[in-house]
C-alpha cells in the first residue's frame, strides 16, 4: 500500500471521528429537554445533573438513521459543561457508504455553552472504518482548532497491511495526519491457493 493510500485511510479516520462527535454533541445538547425527560428514570447522583444506565440514542432524520449512540452510563455535570460515557459505542454509515464504529470505555465531552470545545477517549480506543481499524489507548479532538492527538501507540490494521507509530497528530478538515516515532508498515501478501504437499 503506498504512503499517499496510508494518508488517506488517516484521514478518513480523523474526519469521520471528528464530524460524529461534533453532530452527537450538538444534537444532545440542542434537545436538553428529550434528556431531562430521562430523569424519571435515572438515578441523580452526587457532580452530575443526570445519571443514565443503559443509555441509547437513535438520530432520525427523513425516516433514515443517522447514528446509534449507547453506553453502559451517561452523565451530565452539574455546570453542563461535559457528558461522560462509559462503555460509548457510536455506529454510523459514511458518506461513501462505509460502516463506521467508534468504540471506547471511557468518553468525556467537554462543552462550552453549545458548543463542543474538546473530546476525550480513553481507556483502549478503536475507529473501524469499512475494512480498516485503527486503535490506541487514549485519543483528544479540539475542533477549534482542527486538531486531533493521540500520545501513544497507534496502530491501523486491514487489507493486508499494518502500520503503527507513537504518538499521531492531525488536521481532519485539511487531511493531514502524521505519526511522530517508530513508525512501522508491515505489508501481509494476501492467502494464495494452498499448494499441494510433498510427500
């Protein structure tokens, strides 16, 4: 696989991640008051000004799913200005098409009135994209400032070839990703027809 169809497939990873957490947190935060309707059923704890369990969200629009949203646990702070999940699972289609799923246990949303200003995932983050998969431990988007981090090793797998690094950063808007140390690309021939044995 060359360079160019490496950049490519991170770009395409940071875009589609990128635009899924933006759409999920400004839908949540426009409709308040579908969440708040959820307090009947949640339990209110203490620094959080909702509690779910067994959280799931389905964005509609024209009669066509948008997103699936679920987590184990979901949680506003008191000042509103994070969600916490755990256990977050996003499933989406692209625009080409291509399933997307973003799985990670822990995701923090950091907001700024209505707008997100930050996202966290963290404890073993995995980006499946059509055929490809990216994960690393813990991963930062700042859409301000159309930025996006990940501090340890990042690894992408599918169709026949594995790259890996330490530490990513990226521009999703501008398709600019680059991985800063021990960068590796480890290329798998495809299975050809099994040979007969000797004996």
């Amino acid at each position: 696989m060359s360079p160019k169809r490496i950049a490519k497939v991170l770009a395409g990873f940071g875009a589609v991640a990128l635009a899924v957490l933006l759409v999920v947190t400004i839908y949540v935060v426009r409709h308040r008051n579908d969440v708040q309707s959820l307090q009947k059923v949640a339990s209110v704890l203490p620094n959080s000004l909702l509690h779910a369990r067994n959280f799931h969200w389905t964005q509609m629009k024209a009669g066509q799913m948008q997103w699936v949203l679920t987590a184990s646990d979901a949680s506003y702070s008191v000042d509103r200005t994070a969600i916490t999940l755990k256990d977050a699972n996003l499933a989406m289609v692209s625009q080409d098409g291509k399933p997307v799923n973003v799985t990670a246990p822990r995701a923090i949303l950091f907001l700024k009135g209505n707008h997100p200003s930050r996202a966290d995932l963290s404890g073993g983050t995995r980006i499946r994209y059509g055929d490809f998969v990216l994960s690393t431990d813990s991963m930062t988007f700042q859409p301000d400032a159309d930025k996006v981090e990940a501090d340890g090793l990042v690894t992408v797998e599918g169709q026949g070839v594995k790259v890996t690094g330490v530490g990513l950063t990226g521009s999703p808007k501008n398709r600019v990703f680059e991985l800063h140390q021990q960068v590796s690309t480890e290329i798998q021939p495809r299975n050809q027809s099994a040979k007969p044995k000797k004996s």
